[in-house]
C-alpha cells in the first residue's frame, strides 16, 4: 500500500489515472474525490476525527463503488463494505457487535478497531436504522473507538464513504449542468434532504460527490475509446465497425440480453486473448458478442479461415491472478 509521495500533485493524478479506468464518464467527480480523499490524508496528522464522504447521483454499473477503487488500490487499506438495505435493526448487531466475528464477517466496530486507517464503505446508508445513524453519528464526532482495554483509539485517519440511492435523477441533473465541485456539493446535500435523507447525517458529511446522467452517447463513446486503446497496446487495430453494437449496449443498459459479466470485460481475459491472438500474427481484429462472451476475430485479407475458426470457437482464457492486465 502506498503512501502519499512528496509531490501531492502527481499522488493525485495517478489516483485520478487509476479511477478513471474503473469509472466511465464521471471526469470531474472522480479529480474532484481524488483531491478530498487526498487532502484528508495528508492532513491526518493534524484532525482529531475522521473523514465522512457521501457519494450520490447515479450508479451504473456499481459506479459508487467503483470511484472507491482506486484509493482503496492505491492510497488507503479496505476496511470494510458494509450494506444497510437489509430488514431494519439487523444491522446494528452485525456493525456493532463487539466480538471478532459478526453474523457476516467482521463487525465494523471489530474492523475500527483493528484497522483505525482504512476506509469503510457504508452503502445505502438512507437505509440505515435511526439507531444505527446515531451510533456512527457519535463516532464521527468523537473520534475514536473504545477498545476491549478500555483504551481510546484514534480514526482522524479513517474515512466513511457513504453511498444513497436517493434523488438519483436530481443530483444527477445537477451534477450535470454545474460542474463547479463546491456548489455541486451544497446542491447535491439540498436534493437529497428534499427526498427526505437525514438532515443529522447531512450534518456530518465533509464533501458530497454527485454522479452526472450521462446520454447513451456519453456512455458508450469512452467505451468504444477504452476498447480500442486496449486493442491498440497489443499492436492491433480494431475494424472500423468492428465492435459488435450489442458489447456498447451493455454501458447503457447492463441488464441487456445478453448480459457480458465482468470476467469477461476488456480489463480481465480480453487483454489475455488480444495478446494471443497478436502472437498468432493476426493485426486486424473484429469483437463480437458470442453468448455471452466477447470473441475476438481476426480479420484481414490472407488470414486462413482455420484461423478466424479457432479463435472464433476458443474459449477466452482466464488471466493467472483475476486481475487487470492494461494498467
């Protein structure tokens, strides 16, 4: 895990760099993060609390998450992801139970305790039970957490990332027309208190980053680049018209038939099977949808069908470690 270097604009634009190859078309929320996530950290030293994010707007495809990523990657270690849509009350024992072990995985109070530095998702936070609220309201005034020897530990270096599907329409709008980060961030908290999210919680958020709608368009145009840039570092040139429509249409809609799952997407295998099919001397290549799994064919005058046969029929091949290949 790395650590903020000397040079705090070049920290920021390589977490910027990371993020955006999760994100699609979120440019501005994600520097905008990359900057508040950063200037948190490096002022750790002189905070007594920790710091509280909300993302809203939004969320194709996991895109709240997603803007996460990078940090998590780079910057700062997991702490948790913890889902607040269940039935209420539920979750109170499960994030607060003080044993090591809750009824799903680490409590949060445990995983405060043993990691006071890393970041804690805390997703459909709306959800949560007013109890619940109040507890985590506590901690981020206080903060610290008490441990099992009755000894104060310090979280001004833990950060809450809170996520809401509330006014996704709304802050999506205004994210869209006013880019400008400090009046998206009064906008976006005004939307969100107007759906009815707790003004106690707003009170407590340091910056709020709101998602733009985006047209289909703005989603499948980055897409397209992505694919093709990915193609291109292998040395290969995409077909003009070669990318089979209904790939883009996932970027749109993500429950389309057929559905492309993740282990299939151009980060994971599709940088495996451009490189074999590179070493095999293809140079143009055409992606189609097969199923529900992205083919890649060689086309271009010369190629022997026996080629564009077996590589049309292979089943891709899965990368050693589940891991992007193009970073």
């Amino acid at each position: 895990m790395s650590t903020p270097q000397e040079d705090p604009a070049q920290v920021i634009r390589d977490l910027v760099a990371l993020t955006k190859k999760r994100i699609i078309g979120q440019d501005v929320a994600v520097e905008v993060f990359a900057l508040e996530a950063y200037s948190h950290i490096a002022l750790g030293p002189l905070q007594r609390r920790p710091g509280v994010f909300l993302i809203a707007g939004p969320n194709v495809k996991e895109d709240h998450l997603d803007l996460v990523g990078g940090l998590v990657q780079s910057l700062k270690s997991m702490g948790g992801l913890y889902k607040l849509a269940g039935a209420p009350g539920e979750d109170i024992d499960h994030i607060f139970s003080s044993s090591p072990v809750a009824t799903e995985g680490v409590s949060l109070l445990q995983a405060l305790k043993d990691n006071p530095h890393g970041v804690f998702v805390l997703q459909d936070i709306d959800q949560a039970h007013p109890n619940l609220r109040t507890r985590l309201e506590r901690i981020w005034s206080h903060g610290y957490v008490i441990d099992e020897a009755g000894k104060l530990r310090s979280l001004a270096d833990a950060m809450f990332i809170l996520t809401t599907e509330l006014a996704q329409d709304a802050v999506g709008e205004i994210a869209r027309t006013d880019p400008d980060p400090a009046r998206l961030h009064i906008e976006c908290l005004k939307a969100l208190a107007d759906a009815g999210f707790s003004a106690s919680l707003l009170r407590h958020v340091d910056f709020a980053f709101g998602l733009k709608r985006l047209t289909a368009g703005e989603l499948t145009r980055p897409y397209y680049e992505r694919i093709a840039a990915l193609v291109a570092s292998h040395g290969l040139v995409l077909e003009e018209g070669g990318l089979d429509a209904r790939i883009l249409l996932q970027a749109i809609d993500p429950t389309t038939e057929p559905t492309v799952p993740d282990i299939m997407l151009p980060w994971d295998t599709l940088s495996d099977r451009l490189a074999q099919i590179k070493a095999a001397g293809a140079h143009t290549v055409r992606l189609i949808l097969d199923d529900d799994v992205i083919r890649i064919l060689p086309i271009e005058r010369g190629t022997p069908q026996w080629l564009i046969d077996a590589f049309a029929a292979a089943a891709p091949v899965p990368s050693a470690d589940g891991e992007a290949k193009d970073e």
